[in-house]
C-alpha cells in the first residue's frame, strides 16, 4: 500500500476519533451542560407553557433506547384566583430529545412522558391553559412538542361549590401538539380508571380550515365496557366553551354493568338511549332536542316492555351561587322501582335497610337550582304507580316547591302544591292537595295484604306536613287532616248473588297529630239507621313493615232518633283483620235506655258468621225496648205485644255455622223466672229455628198481657186476624221442659212442649201435671182460613192448677178432660166460634175456687150455677169465692157455632141434685140453659126454696143471668135456637131425676 492512501486512512481514522472523543466529551457534558443551564430550561417552559415551571430536582440524559431529557420533581404553578390554585407536579418527567436543535438553541422534543403526576384542574378555565402566542416569537430557548403520555398519575378536578374530586390514571397520550398548522390541534387517544375500571377516551380537536376561522372543531368519545358517550361539535377557542354547540349521544346497552362506578346505587336491568344538543350562551350549559329511550327485558308492573323516552329542552347556568336548571323535560314510561322494595319478593336481611329508612338525599337540593316544567307519563315507585304527574319544580337554595301539582294515580287524581325545606336538619314537608273522587277499590289496590273495601270518596281535600330525611320518619312526624265531603262504603264482595249493604258517611273527617292516633269522625247511615261514628285508631307509623299495627279500634256511635237514642261503645281489630274482612275481634256494647247489649268475641268473616265466636249479654228493661231498637214495622209490633214487665237479663255464645248461627249456653232470667238451653238459626228464603230450652220456674203473666185465658177476657178481647202466611214464615223445632209454669193464676208443674213447624204445618204435643194431662194440636193454612184440629184428654187437680196463696186449703178436686175440635178459623176468636167436635169435662168432689173455675172450659158458667143452687153461699162475705161440689159434668157438641148439650148438665152438691140442659151460641155469645132441681135424701125443709124447682142460666157471656123459674117451664119460652137441648133435657133427663139419683152418672152414661 502505498503511502498516501495510508495517510488518508490515518486521517480518517483520527477524525473518527476526534468525533468519537467529541461525541463523548458532549455526551459526558451534556448532563452537566443541562444541569447548569436548567434555570434557562425552566424559564423556557414558563414562556411556552405561560405558567411558572421550576425543576426541583435533577436534569438529566437517557442515551437508551433514544436519547431523552430526564427531569424530577417538576413543579407548575397553578392559575391564581381560580378553583384550582394548586401547582401541578410531575415525580419524573422524560423527553425524547434532538440533539442538533440544542446548539441552535432549540428544545425539539418528540414525546413527553409524565409518570406519577397529580394534576389541579378547574373546568371553568381550562382555555386558560392555551397559550395566546406560537413559542418560535419568544427568545431564548424555542419549545416544541410533539405528543405527551401521562402514566400512573392522578388528576383533580375542582370547582367553586364542590369539594375536589380525584381520578387516578393509569394512561393518556396526547398527539398533534405541534402539527403542521398555524392553530392549536389535539388528539387525544387514552384511558383512565374509575373505580378500578378502565374508561378509555378519545379526543380529536383542531381548527376548521384556515387559521382565521372563528370555530374550533372536536370529538369525544369515552367507552366503558358496552357503554359509550359519544360528543361532536365546535367550540370558539381551544378548550373555551363559551360559544360551544355540540351533539351528545349516550348508549348503555345494559345499565348493571355501570354498577362498579355507582357502589351505592343498584342499576336497574335495561338499556338507555338518550341524544341531544348542548349549547352553551350567556345563560350557562344547555342541553335541548332531548330524545331517549329506556329497553327493559321484561315488563316493569303495569307497564309493558319499557321503552321509556325523555324529551324536553334543559339549559344550565353556572355563573351563580349554584348551578342551575331551566327549561322542560317530558319522559314516558319510567320505573323508579328498588329490587327487594315495597313489593318486590326478595326477603331483605333485618341489618339492610328497607325503603322506608333510606334517607332521602335533600342534602343535595343545596347543590343546584330548578326551575323545570316536569310531565311523567307511567311512573313505576316504591309502592305506587303514577299514571301521570305533572307540575312545576321550583328549586331556590334547598327550597322545594311543586307547584300546580297534577298527579293521576289509580282511582284517584289530585292537585294542588308540595314544598320541601330542605335547608334545616330535619327537612319540612308540607302538601295541600284536593280531588273530586277517589275509587277505594283502585286507590288502595297497593295493599297486597289485604282486600280494600268498595265505594268511594267525594270532595276530597288533604293538608298535611312532616319532618324528617326517611319515609319511615315523614310518617312518624306527619300531622294533617283529609275531609270529604260524602263518602260510600262497601265490604269487601263475598260470593254472594246480593250485593253488600252500602254504608254512607257524610262530611268524614280524618285528622292526625304527630306522634298521636288517628281519628275518624263521620256521620253515618246504613239500613235506615243514622249513627254519629267517632274512631280512633292508633298511631299511622304502626302500619309500616315491621310496625306493631292497629291490635284495636275504639268505637263511639250514637243512633240519631226522635224518641230514644242509642250509644255503642267499645273496640274492634285488628286493622289487617278490619281491612281483610275476617278474623276479626269484637269488644262492643250497645246501651240505650232501658237496654244494654255486650258483644265479645272474634268474628270469622264480616259477609257472614261462619266460624265466629261471640258473648253476647243482655240487660233489658222490658221487652217492649226491643221493639224500639229494632225501629222496623215488625219490631214496632213485636214492641206493642209486650206490656211493661220485669228486667230481663240473658247471656249466651254465639257460633257461626255453615248455614247459619247458634246460641249455646243460654241463659235467661227475668223476675222469677229462669231459662237455659241452645237455640239454631238457619237463615234463609225460610228461616229456620231449632231451639232445646228448659226451665225451672217459668212466669208467663207479665207478658200475657190479657191476663188469664177466661170467658171474660175472651169475650172482651176483638177479634184479630190471622196473617194467612203466618206459618210460612219459618220452619223449626221446639223442645221446652218446665218445672213450674204460671200464668196468671194459672199453674203447670213438669210440662213438656214439643213443636214442629214445615212449611205452614204446626204439629204440638204439651203434657203436663203428675197425671199427665196431654194436649195435641194440628194447624195449617190454607185458602179458607186456618185449619186446626186441637185435641185435650186427661187427668188433672184443680188444687195443682191453681197457682194461689191459698191453693194448698183447697180440696183436690179431680178432673177429667176430653176435648176435641176442628174447624176453619181466620181470627184467634173465630176459633170456638167456627169449631166442630165435642167438649166434656168432669169434676169430682171438693171445693171449687172461682179462680180455677174461670181457667175451666166454660167454667164459669158452672160457678154462676153453683151460686143459685148454694143460696148459703150468696149470704156469705163477697170475701168467699167458692162453693162446694160433689161432683158436675159439663157435656157439649159443638157444630155451625151452636154447643149443644147432646147428654145433658148435671151438677151434685151436698143439698141439692141438678140436672139440665140447654145450648151455647158461640157466634153472639148468648147463654139458654135450664135445670130441674132435687132435693137429696135427708135435707131439712129449710132447702125447700131451691129444691124441685126449675132454675136457668140466661143472658149472654159477657152477662149471665141465673135465677129460679115461678112458671115451671122447661120447654117453652126458650130462644129458638137452644129449643133442641132443652128439649133433650125434658125427655131424657128430667124423669130420672130423684132425690137418690147421682146426676153425674146419668150424664155420663147418656
């Protein structure tokens, strides 16, 4: 090789190695180079970034990959006088680096990347960070930058009315920060963790055409999992949103996969869609041309398949103490609905709490401003649905106000204004709401538990006001009152073809105080009846979940009347039981004068007694007082059939059967008088009564009435008509047993009453006496009246059948009785008048009372007799009232209202034989008989003025005549009618009458 090529490459290699060494001596000193021109780089960024920058810590050169400026604890100042004056501060801040630029004074910088930063912004000022001027028009170092990564920091966000707000980034990388045009461009293409959730982000921004255009365009578009929010629009300087117009579109496909970013809000399932236009003009944000729209996958209650839409016009302002709201919003279909609330299925754990004590966030009504026309159309809420509800909000410094409220709920539609308070601890609410008429059946549909009664509500008006930031404490504090003016109620619809019975209120008044029961006082009126009703319940938070309830009700009603009112008294619950219609329990009295009823007990059902159990006690002056209560025709008459008597008191239990109802264990008393046993009503189109009574000592004569059943009060007493469907109005049974039974002067021991009644049929059979006395009847109607077939045969004692003080210094007179009559009869008197049969009764030996002859059939025609015959007796006190016998017998036929007697009369006392005959006119009550008389062996001639001689018994029932016959005559000057028995008499009878014959035995053997 030559010399000179070696020369050159010798020179070469030296220039290498000079370069080499320079290289090295540059890159040995650059750091120190830096580090001593670091004040000039801190200024430099201040002049391009318009902002203080100081490097707290080292400035140094990474070679690898690339060569890059290193810088540490960096701090930028933050805007003065803005929400967020806090510098911003960078751990370690790395550049690439163009080595060239720096020896012409040039920091060419292609990519920033900031690592562990915390970032103060103020959204208010973010155009403030835009610099007015290029960084090439300044001296000293020239700034440029082509992208920038921010890695693992943090970026705060603050504002004037709210507390900072940080987000930790774990990336974002801003590009085109130095692009070929004259105008500020941006991209933007990141992400950043919410929660632990990556939202990424991407920006694209620049200036529109030439450099004088007066619109700075963008786009932005955040993604989070399936959901995106997308914005594009223009803007009139880089981040400066004074003149912004953009459209916004907001898409979640499913609303539960936001639940991370809301931990203390549970999503709803569903989708939401909602554009618009945002604006911003000298009022503040605006957001109109709102459209959207809510996918539910399944029905949300009434409302099927969703598709909620939103539509209205919003403008924001937020130059004042608080932001505000104007403007106009219409949604459609919205479900505001909690899983696991009201009426949702899922069970709750007793530590989460329910709808009612979830606090309500009133504090937030401080944050902002309102002043928004509100239209729902289908509002699903915890428990209620809201068909409709439209007002005005107003929103001034935490106060609330719902003005010209128009509010449609099922049943119901009410208006009016709502305010809130929200600006004190305990919020204040307070509402005046009117409605012409509420449906109680839909109004209260919400009630799951129970089922709500029927009817309606007029004229309603409500004011009401409570405290607290909880349902459950609104309810506790709520004090108010609801009038109406008329009110309809009905129980709940049994399976029944009737309809319930309706119950009317007039002006109802409910009012309740804080803390204190409610009360209702109404007037009411149901079947006829008018009552003044005042209730009290207990306290309106008991009614929450998980509250105690209403265990009872105390009642107070008093019965409007002319003549005598009534008052009850007393408690009914539960409330649950009251509303559901069963189960319910009773504590009631029912005074009025001269009454007092108690009920106690449960009632099964409130359409019927079936299953219910109640105590029922009575305390009754007198009867008649039933007649009052009842108020109806047939309690007025059952009222007119009882004179005054003694108190009567009964107590029994009343059971509830499938087909009707029972009275076990009854007791009554009532003067003297006692009565036991069990009673069974079965209603019906023909009610039915089965009834087992017994008692001690029955005393009928307070409520005769008429007194004893003799000829005298018969023949005084006006006919009364039978009602022909009397019989048909009910069916039963009845078994009554007696120890002692009086009427009157009248007196049964051991007697036995069986009856049945069937369809218009009387079958009754009565026995009574130790010698057992029976009597049997048959009664039915028909078109000609009632037919009765009445049958007596028997032994008795006179002695025993008279119930008087004197009875037991009477003889016993024995008697025997065998009657029979039929017929057809419209009136209680018609009975006899219209009979057919036979009447015989036969006395023996003793002496017979007055009082006990006037009980005998036809008796006392036999004492006027016994008068004539005794004329000792007629000398004697008045105080004396009864003659002695030894024996008689009355024997009668009875036909067309004429007793005739076939056999004949005799009578025997200790002087004088009788003997006659003679007939009856049941139909005018007239009286024609004749006796021939004789005188018995052995009777001195101080008798001879009655003996053998002809006596009659002349007049009428009502008046009978009795006396000695001058004339003898027997058989003439007699009324037509009786000429058949008298004429018997002298035939028959009179031949065989001696001073030895037994008359009593002729009669008898005919």
């Amino acid at each position: 090789m030559s010399a000179a090529p070696m020369k050159a490459v010798h020179i070469a290699l030296w220039g290498l190695l000079l370069v080499l060494a320079a290289i090295g001596i540059t890159i040995a000193s650059l750091p120190v180079y830096l580090e001593a021109h670091k004040g000039l780089l801190a200024e430099a960024a201040s002049r391009a970034l318009g902002r203080s920058v100081r490097i707290e810590g080292a400035v140094g050169v990474a070679w690898l990959p690339r060569p890059s400026l290193v810088l540490v604890d960096l701090e930028i100042a933050g805007v003065e006088g803005s929400a967020a004056p806090r510098p911003w501060y960078a751990g370690r801040l790395e550049g690439d680096l163009d080595l060239a630029a720096l020896f012409d004074r040039q920091l060419r910088i292609g990519r920033i990347q900031v690592q562990d930063a915390v970032i103060h912004l103020d959204p208010d000022q973010l155009a403030d960070w835009v610099p007015s001027d290029r960084p090439s028009s300044r001296g000293g170092f020239r700034v440029t930058v082509d992208s920038v990564r921010l890695v693992e920091s943090t970026l705060v966000l603050h504002a004037a009315s709210d507390p900072p707000r940080g987000f930790r980034i774990d990336r974002i990388d801003l590009s085109g920060l130095d692009g070929p045009n004259t105008g500020w461009s941006l991209d933007v293409e990141g992400e950043i963790g919410l929660s632990g959730i990556p939202v990424a982000i991407s920006v694209s921004a620049g200036p529109a055409g030439e450099s004088g255009s007066a619109h700075w365009p963008f786009a932005v578009r955040m993604q989070v999992a399936d959901a995106s929010l997308e914005a594009s629009g223009s803007t009139g300087a880089p981040f400066d949103v004074a003149q912004i117009e953009a459209r916004v579109d907001l898409a979640v496909p499913d609303l539960q996969a936001l639940q991370p970013l809301f931990p203390a809000y549970a999503p709803p399932a569903g989708g939401l869609r909602m554009s618009g236009r945002l604006l911003r003009g000298d009022d503040g944000l605006a957001l109109d041309r709102i459209e959207g729209s809510v996918d539910a996958p399944e029905p949300l209650g009434r409302i099927p398949h969703g598709d909620a839409r939103l539509a209205g016009d919003l403008s924001l302002t937020l130059g004042g103490p608080r932001p505000s709201i104007q403007g106009s919003l219409n949604i459609e279909k919205l479900d505001l609905r909690a899983p696991g609330s009201f009426n949702g299925s899922t069970a709750t754990s007793d530590e989460a709490p329910t709808w009612l004590d979830r606090p309500f966030p009133v504090e937030r009504l401080r944050n902002l401003d309102l002043d928004l026309a509100l239209r729902i159309e289908g509002l699903e809420t915890n428990p209620l649905t809201i068909e409709r509800l439209a007002t005005r909000v107003t929103l001034d410094d935490g106060r609330l106000r719902l003005g010209s409220l128009d509010v449609v709920l099922p049943g119901v539609a009410l208006a009016g204004e709502a305010a809130l308070d929200a600006r004190q601890a305990r919020p204040a609410w307070t509402a005046d709401l009117k409605a012409e008429r509420i449906l109680l059946p839909e109004a209260l549909a919400f009630l799951h538990s129970a089922k709500p009664p029927g009817g309606y509500l007029e004229r309603v008006s409500l004011t009401a006001k409570a405290q607290g930031t909880t349902a459950r404490a609104l309810i506790a504090s709520l004090a108010g009152e609801l009038r109406s003016t008329q009110a309809q109620l009905r129980a709940p619809a049994a399976n029944k073809p009737q309809a319930p019975a309706a119950i009317t209120l007039t002006k109802p008044r409910l009012t309740l105080e804080s803390g204190t029961a409610v009360r209702l006082q109404t007037a009411l009126a149901t079947g006829g009846e008018r009552f003044d009703l005042d209730l009290t319940g207990g306290r309106l938070v008991d009614l929450l979940p998980q509250g105690r309830g209403w265990p009872k009700i105390d009642v107070l009603a008093k019965r409007r009347s002319k003549t005598k009112g009534a008052e009850i008294r007393g408690s009914i619950g539960p409330l649950d039981a009251l509303l559901a219609g069963r189960d319910l329990n009773l504590d009631l009295s029912l005074e009025q004068p001269g009454l007092t009823i108690g009920v106690k007990g449960r009632l099964a059902r409130l359409d019927a007694l079936r299953g219910s159990t109640l105590d029922v006690e009575a305390a009754i002056q007198d009867l008649s007082v039933l007649g009052e209560l009842a108020g109806s025709p047939f309690g007025q008459g059952l009222a007119s059939g009882f004179p005054d008597g003694p108190p009567l008191t009964a107590s029994a239990r009343l059971q509830g059967l499938d087909d009707g109802w029972a009275l076990r264990d009854l007791k009554a008393a009532s003067g003297d008088s006692d009565l036991a046993g069990n009673l069974t009503i079965r209603p019906g189109p023909v009610p039915r009564i089965e009834a087992t009574l017994s008692a001690q000592r029955l005393d009928l004569t307070p409520y005769l009435g008429m007194g004893l059943p003799t000829a005298s009060n018969a023949r005084s007493t006006p006919a009364q008509r039978l009602p022909p469907d009397l019989l048909r109005m009910l069916d039963g049974t009845l078994r009554l047993t007696v120890g002692h039974l009086k009427a009157g002067d009248l007196g049964f021991d051991l007697l036995e009453l069986n009856a049945a009644l069937d369809a218009g049929h009387l079958q009754a059979t009565l026995a009574t006496g130790a010698e057992r006395l029976r009597a049997e009847m048959d009664l039915r109607s028909d078109r000609a009246g009632w037919r009765f077939d009445i049958r007596a045969k028997g032994n008795l004692d006179l002695a025993q059948l008279l119930d008087a003080k004197d009875a037991d210094a009477l003889s016993h007179i024995q008697t025997v009785l065998d009657m029979r009559l039929t017929g057809v009869a419209t009136a209680l008197n018609d009975l006899l008048r219209n009979a057919a049969g036979h009447l015989e009764l036969s006395l023996g030996a003793g002496r017979l009372h007055k009082k006990a002859a006037e009980v005998l059939p036809l008796g006392g025609l036999l004492f006027t007799l016994l008068d004539v015959l005794n004329p000792l007796a007629l000398d004697l006190d008045s105080r004396v009232h009864y003659n002695d016998l030894e024996c008689a017998v009355l024997q009668f036929d009875l036909a067309d209202g004429i007793a005739v007697s076939t056999r004949g009369l005799a009578v025997q006392t200790k002087t004088i034989n009788a003997i006659g005959g003679g007939a009856l006119n049941l139909r005018t009550e007239g009286i024609d008989r004749r006796f021939k008389t004789a005188k018995r062996r052995g009777i001195g001639l101080s008798l001879l003025g009655i003996a053998d001689r002809f006596v009659y018994i002349k007049g009428t029932l009502r008046n009978p005549r009795a006396g000695i016959d001058p004339a003898a005559l027997l058989t003439y000057g007699g009324a037509a009618w009786a000429t058949s028995g008298i004429s018997l008499l002298a035939d028959q009878f009179v031949r065989r009458l001696t001073s030895g014959t037994n008359p009593c035995d002729a009669v008898r053997k005919g």
